[in-house]
C-alpha cells in the first residue's frame, strides 16, 4: 500500500504560512545545501519550472509518483502563469471552487476527497503521495496521513496558517530521524503509529 506523505515546511512555531498564507519569508533558507538535499532526496518536491531553472530537470522521482495540494497552494503556480507545476508527478488539486481545471495535466477534486486519496493508496506499484498542503487539506486528510517530513525554518511568524486546519483527535507519530543545516533549518520525519 503506498504512502501519504505531508512533506511541508513550517516556522519554528508550527506555521506554513502568515495569516494570508504567504511563506516567501521561508525560501531565504533554501541555499546551496538545502538544494542539494531535496535534490538528493526528495527531488519530485521541487516544481517543475524551479527544476528547469536551477538545471535539474533530469531528476528521477524517487519517493512520490502523485502530488495532491489545495486550491491555495496551486494558486502560487497559477499566479506565476503556471498551470502545471509538477508535471513531473500526476497532480490532483482538492478545491471546490476552481471548476474546470486550467490544464489537462490537473485533476480537480471537488468532492470525495478522502476517498480519492484511499483509492490513490491502494494503487498497486508506484511511489508514495506527496501532500503539499494547505492547512485546510491537511487537516481534512488528517487520519490518511502516513508519514510526516517537517522542514522547520529558524523563523517564528507569531500568528499565521498551522500546519493542520481543523480539529482532530490526539495521534502519535514515532520519531524518524532528524538533519540539522548549517542555515539553522531542520528536517524532521514522523511516522505515524497504527
């Protein structure tokens, strides 16, 4: 069965983002070794137009083949004039008011959502899912999430957009492991006890 993995980016207290959503504050801490780490190991997180530009297009997937991120996070890419940002996955936006999607390498879930990403874990073969976010996402698919990869960036917002945008029972996650980056920025990953 594959994985649902919530591989998100946060500030020291727990945000991904201030109170409009804006995280540009944490890009300052993606220099030359942040890169290379999610370059090395989680390559399929860096967006297609990003690959392109820093001259990693020719990276393999290795950990997720599906991407599935709220109508907030798309909305970056479709800001930018990107309607595809991750052609390098098969993309899903959960959204109920975007309608039709802006590119045929996009599905849209209006509904179902919990039962679109069950459907998308009992695949068989393939790599594991990558939730990008929001909040709201996260949240709604809270219990579907199998593993977390925090990047916690030595900032602190004071108020702003948690990790997870709902309310949910108490769940324990064991302790993966830890990287310390000389920028201060920290990656921890959880797996979720079952």
């Amino acid at each position: 069965m594959r994985k649902l993995t919530y591989f998100i980016a946060c500030s020291v207290d727990g945000f991904i983002g201030d109170l409009n959503g804006d995280a540009t504050a944490m890009l300052s801490y993606v220099d030359e070794e942040f890169l290379g780490f999610l370059a090395a190991d989680h390559p399929e997180t860096l967006p297609t137009h990003g690959r392109r530009a820093l001259g990693l297009d020719d990276l393999e997937n290795k950990r997720f083949d599906t991407i599935i991120q709220g109508r907030a996070s798309y909305d970056l890419a479709l800001k930018e004039g990107i309607p595809s940002p991750y052609a390098h996955l098969r993309q899903y936006v959960a959204s109920r008011t975007l309608g039709e999607s802006p590119s045929p390498d996009v599905e849209i879930i209006a509904d179902g959502l919990v039962d679109k990403v069950r459907e998308l874990k009992a695949e068989d073969g393939g790599l594991d899912i990558y939730l990008c976010g929001g909040s709201r996402v996260a949240g709604e698919l809270f219990d579907e999430i199998d593993e977390l990869v925090i990047k916690t960036y030595p900032l602190v917002y004071g108020a702003g957009m948690p990790m997870f945008g709902a309310g949910f029972d108490v769940a324990r996650f064991t302790f993966g492991g830890v990287r310390s980056f000389g920028n201060g920025a920290v990656v921890r990953t959880y797996a979720r006890e079952r």
